[in-house]
C-alpha cells in the first residue's frame, strides 16, 4: 500500500509513521490491565482499559494532508491543526516526547508565525518524510529543512514501522 495517496494534483495525504517503542509503551500496560482484569474484575480497571484503548484508536487516526498552500493535522475525521504552508520557516529533525500528532518518536519539528510576533512550534511524524518534505518545499521553497537521519543500535527510537 502507498504511504501517500492523491486526491488530485493539489491535494496529498500522509500516514503518520508507528514507532515500535511507542507501540510498546501503550501495549505494556494494555496487557497488565487485562490481566488484572481477568484477575479480579473491577470498575477502575474497566475504565482504565477503554481509555487506554481509547488512545491507541485515537493514535492510529494520525494523518497529515497537504492541499493548495495548507498544511492540516487530522486525527480519523476531525481535523486538529490548520497551518499555512507559507507561514513555516523551519523544519528539524527532532525526538522531543512531548504529546502531538505523532505516532513516533521520530519527528519533524516546524516553527510557523501564526499572526502573532511569537513563533508557534508542531510535532509531527509523517511516514514518508522525504516526499512530505519534497511537496512542502514545492508550495514554499523559503522553508528551512535540516533533517537528518543518524544511525546506530543507541537510536532505538529510530524504530518505526
């Protein structure tokens, strides 16, 4: 299956990428909340194991669409973001955890001039990078992209699938 699919000639989606490590980290405690489940049932457990879930469905939604001169965030059918491509200055390679519309580690960082004098910052992690970043620069050739891919086994958030 292409990672990327168009529309028509303006319009390109993007999946997010899966990283292994995050996958793991949501599994983990699905497993121990199921076992203690079946254990001993309880109410908390219960809830605690549908919002768990709840979260894996809203991750695997994840998507990025580029159309005319906009970038937007979707997650399933509700769109989270809207960004003008040309407001972007800068993407970067980045590993910063913090939550986002991201179903990996490996991210791309963009500093954007939403109206105000203060830059705002995004998170994203789009599965084909090297073409999302192709069709950003096509639309905005201004945008300053410094993304690299290092290797070794000490990157093991580099784990994507």
């Amino acid at each position: 299956m292409d990672e990327h699919k168009n529309d028509n000639n303006d319009r390109e989606v993007f999946r997010s990428r899966y990283s292994i490590i995050l996958i793991i980290i949501l599994l983990l405690p699905m497993i121990h909340i199921i076992y203690s489940i079946i254990e001993r049932p309880n109410y908390p457990m219960i809830i605690g194991l549908l919002i768990l879930g709840f979260v894996i469905f809203i991750v695997a939604g994840i998507k990025y669409i580029i159309t005319d001169s906009r970038l937007i965030f979707k997650t399933w059918f509700i769109k989270n973001v809207e960004i003008s491509i040309y407001s972007i200055e800068k993407i970067e390679r980045t590993y910063i955890p913090l939550a986002s519309n991201a179903g990996s580690f490996k991210r791309l960082g963009g500093i954007f001039k939403k109206g105000s004098k203060y830059p705002s910052f995004f998170l994203i992690s789009p599965k084909n990078e090297e073409r999302f970043l192709e069709k950003l620069k096509q639309i905005n050739p201004k945008i300053k992209v410094r993304v690299t891919n290092k290797k070794g086994f000490y990157r093991f958030w580099d784990w994507d699938i």
